[in-house]
C-alpha cells in the first residue's frame, strides 16, 4: 500500500493508498502523512500519525537508508520523532517535546547500529529480500535444530531459504544473502538470521536459554538476536545503550 502510495495514477490515488498503508500503521506511511498534515496545518491529525512512527518501538522492519543517510541517523521512526518535537514545542508543550527529544536519541541509536550492520554485511551487493515472520522464537529454533540434525545444518538454511518465499529461478539471479526476521510478539524476542547461516552460528544458537534470556531482563525491552562474525557468538541488542 505505501509502494502504491508512490507510484499510484495521480494525487488523489494516492493519497488514498497513504492513508490505507497509514490506517495500517506502516511507519513510513504515518511518517509521510504526519509532515503533510503538518504542512496543512491540521497539528492533531498530523500528531497523530507522527506518534503512530516514533511509537512503533522497532515491532515492524523498516528497510535501511542509504548509507548518508544511515550516517546522520535519518531513519523514519527517528525523522517522526524529530517531527514529534518540532511540532510540540510549536504548541507550548515543552516538557513533552523535551521527552520526545530525549527518544528520538535512543531511536537514531538503533536505528543506526541496525542499518550499519545491513550494510557492513551488504557491502558491494544487495540483499534483496527480507521477511518478517511473526513465530514462537522457541518452537522455532528447535525446528530449525531438527532440521540441521538431518543433514549438517543444510536442511536448516533450506528451511530458512523456504521461509523467505523465493522461487529457484529468482535465487539464482540475485546476488547477496537474504534476512529473514523472526519476530516473537509474546516472548519480545527478535531473531535475524541469514540465508547463508554458518554452521557455527547454528550451533551456538542450538546452545542459547532463549527462555531464560526474556526471564532474565522481562522489563526492559525487547531482545534482539544478532550473530556477531568478529567474535563468533550471538549477540543482544536492546532498546536500551548498554545491550
């Protein structure tokens, strides 16, 4: 919907399909429809879809920038937030500005440690393809342990190839390796796995409490998995600096 929103035949088509793609909380959507309600001087529905954005806490994945723009930490839920301020403090409201302010300096953290790793692993080739799955993280996992069991973590990495959806024709004409995001809603975990896992990163997650991980820190965020290559071990990411 927000893609139509883009390429759409004329103005008012869309200008429907934003609105769609926004009702649906897509953040881009909310972040485009905020700043021109903003422009047209409509401040309560134009906060309303900006809080839709800068809320949106990291649950929905949203493409990186190009690298400039990752760099001076541009990405949309940060833009929304920036535009939260700017806003707010227009109305007088600046203890809530000054909140807002404070977020959108957590959210640029994230969202610019996330894109740096997309494009270290990116670099020179692009990856074309990532899915977000909504799954059981842990069912998952030892789905994925069986798989490898069979055939020496190949049947896994199939099954991962599988999730993303790409017909052979296709993954022989890309280049580059593919992500796939499984997202636990209830657990608030996050796994990142790419297509060409290597069997060491299997192992180590074969080994990981993802249990006792969501156990351990149940107040503060949700857990990101990401496997780190220079140290060889998977690695949390948080919503909070020191993870």
């Amino acid at each position: 919907m927000y893609t139509m929103s883009r390429t759409g035949d004329g103005l008012e088509e869309r200008g429907r399909w934003l609105r769609r793609a926004a009702q649906s909380r897509d953040v881009k959507a909310n972040l485009v429809l905020g700043r021109a309600l903003r422009d047209r001087n409509s401040p309560q529905e134009a906060e309303r879809c900006l809080r839709v954005a800068a809320e949106d806490d990291g649950q929905q994945w949203v493409e990186p920038l190009d690298l400039v723009e990752t760099e001076a930490g541009l990405g949309p839920r940060h833009q929304a937030c920036l535009a939260l301020v700017a806003l707010l403090a227009a109305q007088g409201r600046l203890d809530e500005a000054n909140q807002w302010r404070g977020r959108a300096k957590r959210v640029r953290n994230m969202e610019a440690a996330v894109n740096r790793a997309f494009f270290r692993r990116s670099a020179g080739e692009t990856v074309v393809v990532t899915a977000v799955v909504a799954t059981a993280v842990v069912p998952f996992v030892q789905a994925l342990m069986s798989k490898a069991a069979e055939d020496a973590y190949g049947q896994a990495r199939a099954l991962v190839q599988r999730m993303l959806r790409r017909p052979p024709a296709q993954r022989e004409a890309d280049n580059g390796a593919m992500l796939l995001i499984a997202d636990d809603p209830d657990a608030h975990i996050t796994l990142c796995l790419w297509s060409d896992v290597s069997d060491e990163a299997l192992r180590a997650l074969a080994s990981l409490n993802l249990d006792e991980l969501t156990a351990q820190r149940p107040d503060r965020g949700r857990i990101r998995l990401v496997w780190n290559e220079a140290h060889s071990r998977w690695q949390i990411r948080g919503d909070q600096q020191d993870q």
